[in-house]
C-alpha cells in the first residue's frame, strides 16, 4: 500500500474514531426511554429561564405543559399587614422569659400575615398525530442535556416519525419540528388549552390563547376556604394577564382552522413556534392595571423567531446552550463499563437494587447544571421550588420560593458548577425583598433594616405567613430569611471577585445585619438570643413530655447570626468601610450565645438539650454552621465537628430528596466521602408516583417526594464538595473522594477566589490538577499529600490537615499542579 493510501486509512481511521466519540460523549449525557411518559414526573424537561417545558413523547397524543417563569396569581404586597404584630412580639417575649413554651407558641399566631402567591401553569399544547390505527414500534425518547433538546422517534406504517424541541433562549421561543422520512406523511391537529380562565381563537393561521391568572390562590394544604382560588380583584389591580401564541410553519399540505383547532394535513414537515408572556411589570407593580403588554410581547418574539428557519433557530439554540453547559465535564471510572445505552428508568431502577453506575451519578451531576440552566435566566424569577415546571393550579408548597432552605439550595451550585450568570434573577429576588422586608421589619416588629421569613413569590412577599393564625408557628414564623439570603450575595463576590458588585449590595447585607442586632435579646445571663426562635419546622420536648416549638435561641439562629457578622464584617473590611459598625459587628458576636455540645454528644438543636419529638426530622438546621457557613470545621473546629457528627449519625441517612442531597454536602464537608456518597446513592433510589421515600424520579427529577428541584440543585453541589472545596480560603483538591470513585476527571469547577479548577484522580489519588486564575490573589492549595505547581518555587508545608502550598497567583495565568 503506497504512502498515500495509508495516510488516507489511518485519516478515515481516526475520523471513525472521532465520530464514535462524540457519539460515546452525546450517550453519555443524554436521558432516553423506550416508552412515553406515562406520569407528569416521567416527561422530560427543557426550559430556556422564562419558558418552560414538559414533553410526553406519546406519538398519537403529543403534550407540551407550558409554563412561564413569571406567571403567578396575585399582585404586589401591601402594608402595614397586621399592625397588631409588635403587641404580640413583647407577649411572645415576655412568655419565653418566664419558660412559657405553650403560651409563646399559642401567642406567635398572633403575628402572622397573609400566605404568599402561587406559581401557576401557562397551559397545555395537544398534538394529535393520525396514525391510522397503525402499530409504534422502534420507539425512543430522550433529552440531550448537553444541547437542551428532547427528541422523540418512532415507526408506524413503514414511516419513520420524528420530533425535536427545545426552548430556545436566543430568540425566546419554544421550537418543535415535526418530520417523517417520506412526503405527506404528517396529519395533526393542534390544541391549545389552560386550566386558568382562559380562551383560544385562530388568528392568521395560529392560535391565540388569552387569559388571566387568579388575584389569590391558597396554598394546597389550605382547606378551610370555600373558594381557594379567587379571580376578582375590586381594584383592578391583581390577577396576570398572559398570551400563548402557536405558529405553525408547514412544508408541503394543507392547513385549515376548525373551530378552536388547526388541522394539517399531508404535510412533510411541520415545524411549531411557540411563543408566551405576561403582564408582569416587577414585584412592584399591578400586574393587570399596571402591567406590560403580553400580546405585543408574545407576538414579537414569534416575529423575529420566525424569519430565522428551524436550522437557524436549532443552531443558535444550541450554541448558545453549550457555552454554558460545556464549561464543566465530569468523568467517573471511565474504564468501567458503560451502561448508557440502557435505557434511564432502567439504569435508575438497577443502581436502586445496587448496580454501580458512575456514569449514571455524573450525568446526575450534569443534569442539575442542566435544570438551573433552563429555570434560572429572567430577572425577578429565580427557580422555585420546581424550577419553572408546574402543572397544578394549587401546586405544593405553591412552588413558592421557600427561604428556610429551599431557594438557597436551589442556588448552592451556581458559583462552582460554573454557572455565576445564572445567579442574576436570585440576586434580583434579594433586591426586592430588601424593600418589602424594610417594611415588614418595621410594621411587624418596629425595627431597623429588613426581615425575610418562611415564604416569599415573585411579589417580594416578607411578613410571617399563616393567614393572621391559622399556620403553624413552626414553619410560618421563621424571621432568619434575611440573613440567610445575604449570605449569597457576599458569595457571590467571594467567587467573582466584583468590587462593583460588593459596594452595591453591601448595604442590603448591612440592613439586614442591622434587623438581626435589633432581632437579637439579652438574656438573663447577658448572652444575645433571638426571642423567639424555631428550629424550622422541628418540634422539642419539654417538662412531663409535652411538644414544645417556639423557644428561644435555636443553634440554627445563633450559627446564621454568627455568619451574617463575619461576612458583613468581611464585605466592610474589603471596601473600607464602616469602622464603627464592624466594632458593633464583633461586640455582637463576642456576646452570641455559643453552640452547645448535648449529652449524646450531638451538636444541641436548642439552646437546651432539649429531647427531639423526631430524632430522624428532614431538617438539620442545626447544622448551618456546618453547610453552607464556613463556622464548623474539621480542620479549625475539630470538637465542634466531631460534635456535628454526631448529629448527623442520630438524625440517620433517610429522608426526603432535598434532605438527603443536604447531607451529602455535610458530610463532604465532615471529608467522609464514603458516607456522602452513601447519601449520593440514596438521592438516586429511583422513586415511583406513590412512593413515600426520597429519591429521584424516572426523569431524575428530586422526589421529596412531591417533586421538589432543590434536591436536584443541592445533589449537584454536594458531588462538586466532594472533589472541590473553598470555604476556607483554600483550594482542597479531592477532600472528600469516596472509595468508590476510583478514577475520574472533572474540569471547570470553581473555587472561591475565582480559581477555575480541573482535577484528574486515579486509584483514589491526585494525579494531576490545572488551575486557572481570573483575578490576582494569594492562592492556597490544600491535598493529602504533597504537591508542587509547575513554575512556583514554593513548597509544600504539612499541617494536621495534610499538606498546603501558598503563591501569588496572577490573572490569567494558568497553574499545572502535580503530586
């Protein structure tokens, strides 16, 4: 064979081996299925931030659940809510001083206020394919999560059917093509509908769906209203307006309107625009009286959409998903074998019954970078508690935004999963309620600064919820959100590094650290409490076995407190200023009561060593000083940690999805990677409708169950823990590796600092890592055994944590760390 011919093989070789790549790469991060979605928790997702998608993939009865981001029922808060709430925070007070837990908890009804809002369903889009009772076969459904689309492929008759759809971000549309492999194949008719007061009426060749959203909707654990969902509004102020717009684009056929449908017939090619918005004008605003222009809204992303061609669209979409989806990629024993092609349902139901599947867990990992990339784009509207998928009127919890954990975890991967821009709508949500909560603050309790408690909605809602009494204090008046929230904000600088951006919301974390020095109340020892307390949603008991709730200095209050100072403290020092408060920050914290360590050894829940009502409760607020504050420690705090431990070990490894994802991201930090990744393996127990357990569904959303994304987000951020941690102001690389991820690689986490980090592990140990600085700064590397950093002459000094290495890093510079 002449030279040539050679070059031409060994080229046609390596193309072949190049395509099969990409095919192993796209395999690897893609959900399939060999049936239809049978259940809302088996269709598949895709979202571009604002719109939202469920696809079924059923070939004769196609449906698209529609939501968008910010459609909810209701209307800007009001004010002075319950003016009747400061009188009863001294009785509260006074009650908790004599050790009147009954009287306390009866009297903190007394200063509730209205429920939040609710996230609503947009409607449903019904594709009816004519099949002509002919039989499916080589059917599959699948999403690829790396390019945001869902496809779904079957045979019938002895033609090939296709569909692909995907939210584009680019050009604000939902796009949907309709294909068979032979002309005039295609007979469909188009139905739009939606469970809100709604119409639909054909116009040039699409269909319009108008409606209104309600001006209330209870909660769905509310049962004492004749009318929970209530429409009218006397002052025309609440109750959304939206508009759904379906455009079909048809090659080949006919097209007619039929009443409230649209029939094509014997067409090649179908390709669907769908376009959506609302009235919402800010948190701020009356959404029908005051609201934008939903019609000239909706209507204008489907102009500009549909001049652009589906290739275009599909293109644009594509990269512009990429550019996020492919700065991180997660690679775990890849030497075993591979398992994606079967199909994910069944991938789930084997790795319940204990069938090692690493590629499953990373492609879990990918998929909650996947769900924040499609929920997390509109300003004013984080994720909520199902990102922006939600199919009921009365969803659970409202697929509110829950602040006594929720719609943080739900943010905890966004600065080390890469993904910082995404931050930008929770940011927003921040914002607002640092002005509605400067009134809740100030009517509620007659304080300074601004207070969050257990519920908010795209309204910026702050007051304690409970219907002014009818809620349980447990959950309803928990007044920590604040300070909870500001957390995130100097979070968000400690990974960008913006200055810009601390001296803007510098002075929401100060306000909210002047609430908290406000909130705060001596005891009879001179110690600052808060009074009164809970530990969210737990129950103590008290005297002859009697249930007590609300106390006073819950461990939970005293550890966000804690970090609140330091970090407002730590914001003020960076820009300079405010001497005196940060004086007034330390004084504060020096006279916080300490955590207490209880007779099992527990990290104690309360400021007494109170006995759990249960000892397995979801919840383990306590531990906020563990994850996600930085205030217990391994390394610095060795007691306190041990003592966290503990805690852990009493509560147990059950719970509900977003649960058992927060304990993976304890007990990374506790550097046991072996018992994270036993909560790992329980977050993917495949979880069935009926289920009791937490887990993941067969779409791998979380189960709570109900469904509940937070566990999604949180399982993300705990795996990233557990091969990457910052909190310290170190980069420690691999600090809780479990044994059963033996080899494996992960490029583009973040750390603190702004350090993009890829890491390379085999047999369990560091073989490589590269670091990538964005800004200048003093970069410290932490490992378990010593290291070196190509170019840097440093050396490696052991501690009793292993071994560290300090240089100057510079911006831009690229640092090549081996053992």
């Amino acid at each position: 064979m002449s030279a040539r011919a050679i070059a031409v093989v060994l080229l046609a070789a390596g193309m072949a081996g190049s395509a099969a790549a990409a095919r192993d790469a796209a395999a690897a991060l893609t959900l399939h299925y060999e049936q239809p979605a049978a259940a809302w928790t088996e269709a598949l997702p895709i979202g571009n931030g604002r719109l939202g998608a469920m696809v079924f993939g059923r070939p004769e009865d196609e449906l698209l659940q529609l939501n968008e981001a910010t459609l909810w029922s209701g209307g800007p808060v009001g004010t002075d809510i319950n003016p009747g709430a400061h009188a009863a925070l001294g009785q509260v007070r006074q009650a908790l001083a004599g050790g009147d837990y009954k009287a306390a908890y009866a009297l903190s009804r007394k200063m509730q206020g209205r429920y939040t809002e609710s996230f609503m369903p947009l409607g449903d889009l019904r594709i009816r394919q004519d099949l002509q009772g002919r039989q499916t076969s080589d059917y599959r459904r699948s999403l690829d999560i790396r390019d945001g689309v869902a496809s779904t492929s079957f045979s019938a008759g002895g033609v090939h059917y296709r569909r692909e759809v995907f939210a584009s971000a680019p050009d604000q549309v939902i796009v949907m093509r309709l294909s068979a492999d032979r002309p005039g194949q295609l007979n469909l008719a188009l139905e739009a509908s939606s469970q809100l007061r709604a119409d639909v009426a054909p116009a040039a060749g699409a269909l319009v769906l108008r409606g209104k959203a309600p001006a209330h909707v209870d909660p769905n654990y509310v049962k004492y209203n004749a009318e929970p969902i209530v429409y009218e509004d006397s002052s025309g102020c609440k109750g959304m307006r939206f508009e759904l717009v379906v455009q079909p684009q048809v090659t080949g056929g006919t097209v007619q309107t039929v009443d409230k449908r649209i029939l094509i017939r014997g067409a090649s090619d179908v390709v669907l625009l769908l376009s959506a918005a609302t009235s919402f004008n800010g948190y701020d605003q009356c959404p029908d009286s005051a609201g934008k222009d939903e019609d000239a809204l909706a209507r204008g992303h489907l102009a500009r959409a549909a001049t652009r061609g589906y290739a275009a669209l599909r293109a644009a979409h594509v990269a512009d998903f990429r550019r996020l989806f492919d700065r991180v990629s997660l690679s775990i024993n890849p030497a075993a074998p591979d398992r994606s092609d079967i199909p994910t349902d069944r991938r789930l139901a084997a790795h319940t019954a204990g069938q090692p599947d690493a590629g499953l867990e990373a492609l879990y990992v990918q998929f909650g970078r996947y769900l924040l990339m499609s929920s997390s784009r509109t300003r004013g509207a984080p994720a909520n508690l199902q990102g922006i998928w939600n199919a009921s009127l009365r969803p659970s919890w409202s697929s509110n935004y829950t602040t006594n954990i929720n719609v943080q975890m739900n943010y905890w991967p966004v600065e080390s999963a890469n993904l910082a821009e995404l931050f930008t709508p929770l940011d927003d949500l921040i914002r607002n309620l640092s002005v509605t909560g400067r009134e809740t603050a100030s009517s509620f309790y007659h304080a300074p600064g601004w207070a969050v408690h257990h519920n908010s909605d795209i309204w910026a809602t702050s007051n304690p919820v409970g219907d002014f009494g009818k809620g349980d204090p447990k959950w309803a008046n928990w007044s920590m959100g604040s300070a909870w929230l500001s957390r995130h904000l100097w979070e968000h600088y400690r990974y960008t590094g913006d200055r810009a951006y601390l001296a803007a919301t510098y002075p929401i974390m100060k306000e909210a650290a002047r609430f908290m020095l406000a909130w705060l109340q001596p005891d009879a020892r001179g110690r600052l409490v808060t009074a009164p307390s809970t530990s969210p949603e737990n129950e103590f008991y008290f005297g002859e076995r009697q249930k007590g709730i609300v106390s006073v200095a819950s461990t939970m209050d005293m550890g966000i407190a804690r970090d609140l100072f330091e970090n407002v403290d730590a914001a003020a020092r960076e820009l300079g200023v405010d001497t005196a408060f940060r004086a007034e920050l330390k004084a504060a914290a020096n006279r916080l009561l300490p955590f207490q360590v209880g007779a099992k050894g527990q990290l104690q829940e309360w400021d007494q060593d109170f006995e759990d009502v249960d000892p397995h409760h979801r919840h383990v607020s306590h531990l906020y000083a563990l994850h996600p504050a930085r205030l217990i420690s391994p390394l610095r705090t060795p007691d306190l940690a041990a003592a966290a431990r503990r805690t852990l070990e009493l509560r147990g490894d059950e719970g509900t999805g977003w649960s058992l994802a927060w304990k993976v991201n304890m007990w990374a930090r506790l550097y046991d990677g072996n018992h994270a990744y036993a909560l790992f393996r329980n977050l993917l127990r495949l979880t069935k409708p009926g289920d009791k357990h937490g887990g993941a569904y067969a779409n791998l959303f979380d189960a709570h169950p109900p469904f509940q994304i937070d566990g999604n987000f949180a399982g993300t951020a705990g795996v990233i823990e557990m091969l990457l941690q910052s909190q310290d102001d170190e980069l420690h690389l691999l600090p809780a590796l479990p044994d059963a991820w033996r080899d494996g690689a992960v490029k583009g986490i973040v750390g603190r600092g702004g350090y993009v980090v890829d890491i390379d592990w085999q047999g369990g140990r560091l073989k490589a890592a590269r670091i990538v600085a964005t800004r200048d700064g003093s970069c410290v590397i932490r490992t378990r055994e010593p290291v070196t950093v190509r170019g840097v002459k440093a050396r490696a000094r052991r501690d009793a944590g292993g071994y560290t290495l300090r240089f100057d890093a510079r911006e831009g510079r690229t640092y090549l760390v081996s053992p």
